[in-house]
C-alpha cells in the first residue's frame, strides 16, 4: 500500500473563482499555480480582481485540507475526518482559538500586492492602484504568488509560536521552511561573490 507522501505526490485538484475567470491547479497537495482565462485579467479592475482572488484563495485552501486529507485516507485505509470540537482536548481547543485569531500579511517583492491572511480560511487581497495597467498578467501573477507565499510562510511560522505557546514544548512545534537565502550586497549594489 502506497503512503501518504507517495499518494499526495499524484494528487492534483482544481478551483475557479466565483466568476470563473481565474484557476487555481494544486498539484502535489500544496503547490499551486494560478491562471487567468483568455483576455480575462485586462477586464479586471483593482477592486474586483481582489474579491476574485480572495474568494479563490477560499476555495483554494479547501481543496488543498480536502486533497491531504484524501491522501490520509487512502494511506491508512479508512476515511479520516477533521476533528469534532468535543473530541479535542484543553490545549487542542486552546490551539485552535488561537489560530483562529493569526492574522499575517504577505507582501511581493515590490509592495504593489499584498495577501492577508486572517484566522483559518479568511482571506484579503490588496493590489495597488495602477499596477493592473502597469503589469501583464504573467507579471502580475508572480507578484500575487510572491505575497502569497509569503503570507503562507508567515502563517506557518505564528502556528508554531502557537504550537510552542499551548504546548510548552518544542517538540510540538511543526516545521516551517526558513527564509529563503539571498546574496549579501556590496556597498554598490552588486552581490558579493
């Protein structure tokens, strides 16, 4: 019988937005990557490709739960649910208020796009004005992913600091990958080598 990590490796699952404008593909159980239909993102303006994005995001990090805890079921060979608030004991409950009140801010590398991630499934988008005229849709779509993935990377760090809260124990605290390294710069601007 397969494991889990073998079983999400094959595992892919798909969203659109409520206007079905934009698609989000998750493959491998988290990676995902976000398009945008022929000429849709020109049609957009600042405010409404937020609501699209957010809501997307919604549906996005559903599909993500629904995929891993479809891969935990096949690995175990029986259906595995989320866990009932009564099944939880103290610190369980504790924990999951706790991460209901995160809130964490991703931003791209240029500022223009801002992710807010709030609680488990609250979810804003903030794109500054202009930069739909400015960008082409690939652009745009790698600014979103950087403030993404750093809005995800920050949610992970304050669930451990939760973790390690509630627990008392760094044995309780889950992984979280560390920052990406980046090239130390000359006083010119140009990296060291």
């Amino acid at each position: 019988m397969p494991g889990f990590q073998q079983i999400l490796e094959r595992s892919k699952a798909s969203v659109v937005s409520p206007d079905s404008h934009i698609r989000v593909v998750i493959h491998k159980g988290s990676s995902m990557r976000f398009a945008f239909a022929k000429d849709a993102y020109r049609r957009y303006d600042e405010a409404r490709l937020c609501a699209q994005l957010a809501a997307v995001l919604v549906s996005a990090f559903a599909a993500e739960e629904r995929v891993r805890r479809e891969a935990l079921s096949a690995a175990v060979g029986d259906t595995v649910h989320p866990r009932a608030e009564w099944q939880l004991d103290a610190r369980e409950r504790q924990l999951r208020k706790h991460r209901a009140h995160i809130a964490v801010l991703g931003k791209s590398d240029d500022g223009r796009v801002r992710v807010k991630r709030t609680g488990e499934d609250g979810w804003a988008v903030r794109i500054a004005s202009g930069t739909l005229k400015d960008l082409d849709a690939a652009e745009f779509l790698t600014r979103f992913q950087q403030a993404l993935s750093a809005a995800v990377r920050e949610h992970r760090i304050a669930v451990a600091d939760a973790r390690l809260k509630v627990f008392g124990s760094a044995r309780h605290r889950r992984y979280v990958a560390p920052e990406p390294k980046t090239p130390k710069e000359t006083p010119n601007g140009r990296p060291k080598r």
